[in-house]
C-alpha cells in the first residue's frame, strides 16, 4: 500500500530523451575533450582532437601540480569567489528581506530600480569602471574585484531572495513580530535558517560566476601574484605560439573544484529555483 501511494514520477517521451541527451553533449564533450587533450601532444591533439590518447602521460598534469603558479592562482580564486559570495549572499538577502517584508514608502520603486541592473552589461562599464577603481586606489587588490562582482551580482541575487521570502507564510512573520522580535531578529533567526535552498543557489551562481570571471581581473590586478586561474592560462602563451596539451591539462585541474562546488549543492540549487515558483 505504501508503494502504491506513491506518486508515479510522469513518463518521459522520445523527444525529451533526445533533447536531453543533445543538452548532455553540450556539456559533456568539451569537458571530454579537455580533459584528454591534457594527455596528447601537440600533433596528436590537432589530427585527432576526439579520439583517445596514444599515450596516457601524465607529466603535464604533475608538472603544473608540482609547480607554484597553480596553486597560487587557485587561492587567489577561491579567494575572491568566497568573498564574492558570502558579502553578496548577506547583502542581497538583507535587501529582498526588507523589500518583501517592510512597507514603506518607494521600496517598488528600489525593487524596480535594482532588477534594472539585470539589463545592464558589465563589459560596457568597464571603461568607467577602470577610472574609478583607479582613482579610489582599489587596482591591483583582490578587494577591488570582489567590490565589483557584489555590485554586479546584487540585481539577480536580490530577484531570486525576494520571490522566495514572498512565499514563506506570513504566519511566521506575524508570530515573531509578537513575541517583540525586531526585524533584524526575524531576519537572522527565523527566515534566514529556512533559506537554505535558496542562498545555496545564489551561492552557486556567484561563486561559478566568479570563479570563471576573466575580464574584471585582466583589466584590474597587475601582479602576476594575484593572478586568478583565468589569468594563470597566460603563462603557457608565448610570442610566437601557445602550449595547449598545458593549457588543457591546467584547465581540467582548475574547473574541478567548480564542478565539485556544484554537484554538492545541486540538490539545494533545484529546490531554491522552483522555491518561490509556485504557491502553496
């Protein structure tokens, strides 16, 4: 009876399956093909880009383990991708707390104001962006980045905290609002603890966000010491040509830790996007 109560998940048809499968490929094979050109040599990539290597020689992989600049680039990108998402996480949730659960006067207006920024593309400001950096002396700092990639991060952070804090029952901000909790109360101990679907979408979105970013950081840090791993590519580019069995190989390293980040908050991911879909 137990099992028979159970709701029967929908039969997926041929058409799905196929869209799926080619949606899979999509992601599927550059990631392959990355993955085995860090094993082939530079001939062997060019006429067999698909195929299997002739040899599976790990040395690119060691070598670049084995060297500082990886590891060094990889701090400085987790770095700047924690920093990114727990100061954009706090900010934007504050805001979507205040804009779904305290009437005053202009908040639709604010609302309206910041889901504008989603219009906005980043490259266009850069320009602007560079001479205010500059003259605010925030170049060549982790802290410059992260400050920009919070501000351009705030408009969607703020779009998914606010439709999800719209569906939580009332009920429970009515309660706390009677045992003489201030707003600041409700919001840490009672809606944020419910949140965690949704700050774990956000936290993935900005952190693979950041973690990828490569304009913001060629065009602010200078030393090769702060370098983020987009940046570390440059290192096997020469003059004249560039090494991309290395190349490779010190994509697939740095792209795991982000993949890993997702696959272990997938679950929350899915939750949080259809959170705030639907009532009820």
């Amino acid at each position: 009876m137990a099992t028979a109560s159970k709701k029967r998940r929908p039969a997926i048809s041929a058409a799905q399956w196929i869209t799926l499968l080619i949606v899979a490929a999509f992601v599927i094979v550059p990631f392959y093909t990355t993955a085995l050109g860090g094993f082939k040599e530079i001939g062997e990539l060019r006429v067999n880009p698909f195929g299997l290597p002739a040899s599976w020689d790990p040395v690119r992989f060691t070598e670049i383990l084995g060297g500082p600049r990886y590891f060094s680039s990889l701090g400085n990108s987790l770095l700047i991708a924690g920093g990114t998402v727990v100061l954009s996480t706090l900010v934007a949730s504050m805001t979507a707390f205040a804009l779904a659960h305290i009437k005053f006067f202009g908040s639709k207006f604010i609302l309206g104001y910041l889901m504008l920024g989603l219009l906005f593309p980043a490259a266009t400001g850069i320009l602007p962006l560079f001479i205010k950096m500059r003259d605010l002396g925030m170049l060549d700092s982790h802290w410059g980045i992260i400050t920009v990639q919070v501000a351009f991060s705030v408009s969607f952070s703020v779009l998914l905290f606010h439709n999800f804090f719209k569906e939580l029952p009332k009920e429970l901000i009515d309660a706390a609002r009677m045992d003489n909790c201030g707003y600041v109360r409700i919001y840490w101990y009672v809606t944020l603890p419910l949140c965690l679907p949704i700050i774990a979408t956000v936290g993935v979105f900005n952190f693979v966000g950041s973690w990828n970013s490569f304009l913001l950081p060629l065009i602010v840090l200078n030393s090769e010491a702060k370098y983020t791993w987009p940046l570390g590519i440059m290192q096997f580019q020469g003059q004249y040509g560039s090494d991309w069995p290395r190349i490779l190989a010190f994509l697939t390293l740095s792209i795991m830790p982000a993949i890993a980040f997702f696959l272990l908050a997938q679950r929350y991911v899915i939750s949080g996007l259809t959170g705030g879909a639907v009532k009820g």
